[in-house]
C-alpha cells in the first residue's frame, strides 16, 4: 500500500498552547489542560474526517498519512 502523508506543526496542532497564564491553583491548571485537550482533540477530529491519521509527533510536527487516493485498502 503506498500512502501519502502530511507534516503539520504543533503551533497548527495545539493552537491555545500559546496561553502563558500562570495557574494558581490545581483547578485553574486543571481547567487549562482541559480548553487545550479538548482544542487538540477538535483539531484531529477535523484532520482525521479528512482521512488523515497521527501516527507520531517528531519534535515540533505532528505527522499524518492516509492511503494514497485510487487504492484500494
């Protein structure tokens, strides 16, 4: 099977990782985690209707492959 892949950066991936907010507490960092998981997993929900699938994160890219369209799977 030959695949085609996809290289996206993890700025792309985790677009609230920029968020610098000092938590205060053990809830205020556990609220943050959360808005940034669920940001995350929105992203490869889209990603993923698309046909595309994480297969591993390399330094600072996630990279992505699918079959290449015409196979047969």
């Amino acid at each position: 099977m030959k695949w085609d892949y996809k290289v996206i950066s993890v700025d792309e991936l985790f677009p609230d990782h920029n968020d610098h907010d000092i938590a205060v507490s053990k809830q205020a960092a556990t609220n943050r985690r959360s808005k940034i998981g669920k940001s995350f997993e929105q992203n490869l929900n889209q990603i993923g209707a698309d046909g595309w699938e994480l297969v591993s994160i390399f330094g600072e890219f996630g990279i992505f492959k699918r079959p290449r369209e015409g196979q047969n799977i």
